[in-house]
C-alpha cells in the first residue's frame, strides 16, 4: 500500500499540532494549516487528488470509528445532559434556524445568485446529509461540500477563542454552539477542552443535522 497520504497527513498534523501547542494562535490552527499544505503540496509537485486519496484510505475509513467514538463521553454524561435536555433541544432549533437563514441572507445582500444561496444554505451540516439536502433543494452539491469543509476549519479554528473573548462560559452553550454551527470538526475541538461540552456538541450536531434536514425543503420555499 502507497503510504504517501498517510505519511504526509500525520506528519504535517503532528508538527502544526507542537506548533500550535506553544502560541495557541487561532491562525496557527493545525487542522487548517495541514489542509492548507496539503492543498499546496499537491499543486506544486502536480499531484492529482485521487492519487492523495488513495494512499490515505485508511484514515478515511477511520473517520467512521471516530464518529463513533463520540458516543463515548455523550454515554458519560448522559445524567448531564438530560438534566438540560429541553435547553439542548431548543438551542439546536435556534441555532439550526439561524444558521441557515442568515447563510442565505448574507449571500443575498452579496449579490449571489439562488443557486448559491440554496448551496450554502446547509454549510453547518455534516458532509453527508449537507450533499444530500443540497441536492433536494437544487444546490450544487460539490460546492455545497466545499463549504461544509470550510465551516468546519473555520468553526475548529476560530470558535472556542470566539466564545473566550465573549466570556461564554457555560457548558452547554459552548459545546452546542461549535456542534450546531461546526459540526464534527467543532465537536473535535471542544471535546479537547472539555468533556460536558464535546459530548452536547455530539448530540448538537446529530440532531441538527436531521432538523436542517428536515426544515431546509420546507424554509427553501419561503427562502428561494
């Protein structure tokens, strides 16, 4: 097996990672800078994606396990989260709604088209339901996908300093905010920080995606 992807995927991520862990700089995010790089050493020495791809199967088909595996501190806390249960259940249908309403309007006052529009419109879903709910409502799916990936990098990246500087200190709210809004790669995120906040991110982002794509077909027809 060409260990190409695998070798350059965890070694970029493991050196952007030590960076990152002396100047915790959002812009020096090790999720975003291995993406980049990749993206960069791909161009420069003209290799093709699918080759990359690949030779990186198996941390593909490793992502399945790892999704998994978020079921691990939601089971750990479930007393937890059941105690806010309601408030869980109401920051996701806000935060669902929100999301996708001002992600078209934004688009609107830009001057982008509907088909744009309706592309966007599922960015803080995880890919696969996003690709899925894209097409039902007559986005394009390839970049409907684009902007899922750069909601997530951006959401890993950015969100937990967002929350700092704001003073928003509750577990509940942080971790909603970065399943609802960032989906996985949120999640990933603040489940380092804090295990109450990563397993409500989990079930933020499990049950957002099958409320955005239930309510999406049904808002497009007020929204386009």
């Amino acid at each position: 097996m060409n260990p190409f992807g695998i070798f350059i995927t965890i070694g970029l991520y493991y050196t952007f990672s030590e960076i990152y862990s002396r100047k915790r700089v959002f812009i020096l995010n090790p999720v975003m800078l291995t993406i980049l790089t990749i993206v960069l050493i791909l161009h420069l020495f003209g290799i093709g994606y699918d080759y990359y791809n690949e030779s990186a199967r198996i941390l593909t088909f490793l992502l399945g396990p790892a999704v998994v595996s978020l079921a691990i501190p939601l089971y750990r806390q479930r007393e937890y989260i059941h105690r806010y249960s309601k408030q869980i259940f109401a920051g996701v249908t806000a935060g669902g709604l929100v999301a996708v309403v001002s992600a078209v309007l934004i688009i609107t006052l830009l001057g982008g088209d509907d088909t744009v529009a309706r592309s966007i419109a599922p960015k803080s879903i995880t890919t696969a339901i996003a690709i899925g709910v894209s097409e039902k409502i007559s986005g394009i799916p390839s970049l409907t996908a684009v902007l899922v990936i750069i909601t997530g990098i951006m959401g890993n990246a950015a969100g937990v300093e967002v929350m700092n500087a704001l003073k928003i200190r509750d577990r509940v709210a942080r971790g909603l905010a970065m399943g609802v809004t960032a989906h996985g790669l949120g999640t990933a995120r603040i489940i380092l920080d804090d295990e109450v906040s990563g397993a409500v991110s989990g079930l933020g982002m499990a049950l957002n995606g099958i409320f955005t794509s239930v309510i999406l077909p049904l808002l497009a027809i007020v929204l386009f």
